[in-house]
C-alpha cells in the first residue's frame, strides 16, 4: 500500500501493514508470541537473522516465516522512525520538490530535508506574494496601454500618408478643373465651385478626425504615465 502522503510511510503505517502479516498465515506466527519477540529480531549487515531477549530464547516456538517477516518489520519500522525524526516540521509541499519524484528513505532523507527547507525559506509570505502580483498587474496594464498607444501612433501615421495623397489628388482636380473652366460657361463654373466647396468640408472633417485621435492618443499617453507611478510606487 503506497504512503498516505506520498513520499514515505510513517512508523504508524509500518506497524499497520505488518500487523496482519506477522500473526497471518504468511508471517507464520500467533498473537501471544509476536506481540512478545517481534521486537528482537533484526538482521545484520549481511542479512542474516539475529535475536535477542525473548526471541532468542523462544525461537523454537516459531512457526515458518516469522523471523524473516519481524525483521523486515523492524528494518523498515527504524526508517520509517529515522525519516520521520529529520522531516518533522518540514512543509509537505517542500519536501515534495525537494525529493523530485523520487521516494524518500533513509539514506537520502537529510539531503532532501536540507534542500526542502531551503525551498521554504526561497518562498515569499503572503504579502510579498500579494505586491508581486500587485507589481504584475501594473505592468501588464501598462504594457497594454503602451501597446493601444503604438496602434493609435499607426492609425494617425496612416491618415497622414492617406492625407497627403488626399491633397495631391485634389491639386491635380484643380488644374485639370482649370482647363475645363477656360472652356465652359458661366453656370458650369458655378456648378463646379459648388463641388469644390463639397470636397473642402470633406478636408475638414478628415481634419477633425485627426484632432480627435490625437486627443485620444493624448488621454492614452496620460494614463500610461499614471500607470508607471503606480507600478514604481509599488516597487518601493
């Protein structure tokens, strides 16, 4: 059964896990013996069985399997022991980068300790978190704002370049009219100083659109600078 928490047992879960297999059919024991020499049997460094106290002495009482099972029992109990001694106080969350993935044991739980409780310290309090987002919010407002800025900057260049050829349009209207008046009457001219007239109040309004663009370029450029304050004001 994998750790509840997902990195390593507790010694509660080690005694849990081993309490039915040690007095099982697997474990090969019974309830008044294991309660008494489960304690005592461990293996060495090569792994051979050793006992001690009770177990010693009542060993010719054990049915197949138990000492293997005790051992392993109280192997994994002093890791569990070990891991939850040097992780007590450590942030979960922290432990979990620390460790990568990787399952955490005895051998490598100092290691992670150290790396987790650096990671704690690296993290900012809940205010510091709260004026970083505060300070991200302000320059994403003010990149925005700079960015409508550019688009309007386009548009306006854009009218202008339209403007010009505008007016180069209607020079050569005019000098073309001019040929055409030397050879028409009166009325006709008339006519055609009304027409000019039409496309001079269609000059003002493109100017009048211009005059509000540039009011509204204005405004943007304006709160741009407002923004940038905030953004500084925070920074502090």
């Amino acid at each position: 059964m994998p750790p509840e928490n997902g990195l390593f047992k507790t010694p509660e879960e080690v005694r849990e896990e081993y309490k039915s297999r040690l007095k099982g059919k697997n474990g090969g024991g019974k309830n008044w013996y294991t309660d008494r020499v489960k304690g005592g049997i461990t293996r060495d460094s090569d792994g051979n069985i050793q006992r001690s106290g009770a177990a010693w002495w009542l060993q010719g009482l054990e049915q197949e399997g138990f000492a293997e099972t005790a051992a392993d029992r109280n192997k994994n109990l002093a890791e569990a022991t070990k891991i939850q001694t040097l992780t007590d106080g450590i942030d979960l969350d922290s432990l979990k980068e620390a460790a990568g993935g990787r399952k955490i044991t005895g051998d490598n739980v100092k290691s992670i300790g150290i790396s987790a409780n650096k990671i704690t310290r690296d993290k900012p309090t809940p205010v510091q978190q709260k004026q970083l987002d505060l300070q991200t919010e302000a320059g994403n407002r003010a990149t925005q704002a700079q960015e409508d800025s550019t688009s309007i900057a386009r548009e306006t260049l854009a009218d202008q370049r339209d403007g010009r050829k505008d007016t180069q349009t209607i020079m050569l209207q005019q000098m073309q009219q001019q040929a055409v008046d030397s050879r028409l009457d009166r009325a006709e001219r008339a006519d055609q100083r009304a027409d000019d007239r039409m496309m001079q109040m269609e000059m003002y309004e493109r100017a009048d659109r211009k005059d509000e663009k540039n009011r509204r370029r204005e405004s943007i450029q304006a709160l741009v600078a407002g923004l940038s304050s905030l953004g500084a004001a925070f920074a502090v």
